[in-house]
C-alpha cells in the first residue's frame, strides 16, 4: 500500500514540475508585454530571492560556509545568467522553439561531465549527444513565416543558458552533493538576489508596472513564475528526488518541450513540423546519453 502510495505522488509531482516548468516559457514572453528583457529577468530572481529569505534566516546556522565560491557559482549559473539570457532571447525567439532548446541541458550537463571531470562515456551516449545537436541544427535551419532566418544570436543565448544550466548541476553533483539540496537553492538565489534588487530598484521596472496599460497581465506572469515556477518548483523537485530517485526525476525533462509547444500553439505561435522532428531528436540523443547499460552476466 505505502509503495503505491509513493508511485501515485511520484507520478503527479511528476506532471505537475513538467506543466510548471514547461509553462515557463509562456510566461516570460507574457511578462515581456510591459517590462524589459533585462527587468523581466532581474525580477524573476529578486521574487524567488525574497521568497527563500525566510528559509535561509531559519536555516543560517546549517550552512557551511567554506562551500561558498561553489554556492555562488550555481547561483549565478543556475539561476543568475540563464533568467536574463532567456528573457533577451525571448524577445525574437517563441516561447515553444525556447522550450524545445531547454531540453538540451541534460546533453550539456554530460558534456561538461566529460570535459571537466573525465566521466567515462560510452558509443550509444556519444551517437546521443550527434543526434540530440541533429535537433538543434534542425531548428536553426528554420524560417520564420517561411521568409526571415531563425535568429541565431538568439538562438545560442539559450544554448548559453543551457550550458550555464549544465555547469551549475555538474557542480553540485561534483562539491555539492551531500548538501541540503533545498538550502543550495536558497543560497543560490541569496547570494546574487540583494545585487539583482539593487539594480532592479533604479531601473524603469517600477515605472512600467504603474503606467503600462498590460503591467498588471506581465506583473502576475512574473509572480506566477518566480514563486511558483522557480520557488515552488525547487522544493516540489527536491521532494520528488527524495520519494523516488534521481534517474525518475529527471524524466521531467522529456515532459517540458511538450507542454511548452501546447503554449505556444494555443497562443498563435508558427509552429512547423519542423519542431517536432527536432524536439524527438533532442530527447532521442538525452534518452540515449541516460539510458543505462545493461547489466552482464
């Protein structure tokens, strides 16, 4: 009974971190209405920075200060670089072809893993990582409304922020890994939130949010994403790995460009086949790179 209880909890926290973070993508392009990709992205971090405060007041005394440098840097590459990168990149980029790109990050995190920590890589994860870069290079090779080239600067900041994505969790997997997973995301946000708010207090965000006509529509878009799609999430996500394992987790990840292609086709968004080629692709090479080997006898 206990074991069927944990597979149903299992399977909705499942879907619900997948219709979360897959509506993410949605969100920050309905949070660009009336704020700037710069703000958009700095308000993002101040929420879920004001959101883990008390968590960071009430578990001060569990932190161990001497991982310091290793908590700064997932705060800035899991957290800090990839909500600007994406916001500026949303502004030529739809919110569906960005979902699609997110799911590169599992084939970064095992690059990465092999480039800086020599991890042992086989021939079925290597043709992973051609075929899922297949993908990719399908969506660059797309036009817009059949005429305009795909933005390829665009493009390469979510790529940029997968990578960052990727150098984050290689970081905690490799300096981080006995540590309160729920304490790393407070101090990651913690870290970087009083310079971001900082920023964010002289800038034109306040100005926009009392005379844009849309500042109500974009403002409870960045709510909904920070508290529930960043702050939320996290702990959602860390249950998840607790009841299940780290391998069913991260399942999450084949979910998302689904959910963020439904968004985007709901919202009018020029969707091609094209897309649906490259997103299987990209989760056929992640599928490949997770896929364990067989056990031999």
């Amino acid at each position: 009974m206990k074991t069927s209880h944990i597979n149903y909890s299992a399977w909705l926290l499942l879907i619900l971190l997948s219709l979360i973070w897959g509506s993410s993508f949605i969100l920050i392009k309905k949070a660009l209405i009336a704020f700037d990709p710069v703000d958009v992205g700095a308000a993002r971090i101040v929420f879920a920075f004001l959101a883990f405060l008390p968590i960071f007041i009430a578990r001060f005394n569990r932190i161990d200060w001497k991982d310091f440098k290793w908590f700064l840097l997932v705060g800035l590459c899991g957290s800090g670089f990839p909500s600007f990168l994406y916001s500026i990149a949303q502004t030529h980029i739809d919110s569906a072809v960005a979902g699609v790109l997110n799911s590169l990050t599992p084939i970064f995190t095992f690059i990465l893993a092999i480039v800086l920590f020599k991890h042992a890589f086989t021939v079925r994860q290597f043709s992973g990582v051609i075929i899922g870069f297949l993908g990719v290079l399908l969506i660059f090779m797309t036009k817009i409304d059949g005429q305009a080239a795909f933005p390829f600067l665009y493009g390469f900041m979510i790529i940029l922020a997968t990578i960052s994505y990727a150098i984050s969790a290689n970081t905690v997997g490799r300096f981080l890994k006995n540590t309160d997973p729920i304490l790393i995301s407070t101090l990651s946000f913690i870290l970087i939130g009083p310079f971001v708010l900082g920023y964010l207090l002289q800038s034109g965000f306040t100005y926009q949010l009392m005379h844009h006509e849309q500042a109500l529509t974009s403002f409870s878009a960045l709510l909904i994403l920070s508290l529930v799609g960043t702050f939320g999430a996290n702990i959602l996500f860390f249950k998840l790995v607790q009841i299940t394992d780290a391998v069913f987790s991260t399942t999450v990840s084949f979910l998302i460009p689904f959910v963020a292609l439904f968004w985007g086709f709901v919202d009018g968004e020029s969707l091609q086949w094209i897309h649906l080629v490259a997103v299987l692709l990209i989760l056929g090479g992640v599928f490949l790179i997770k896929k364990k080997e067989p056990a031999k006898a």
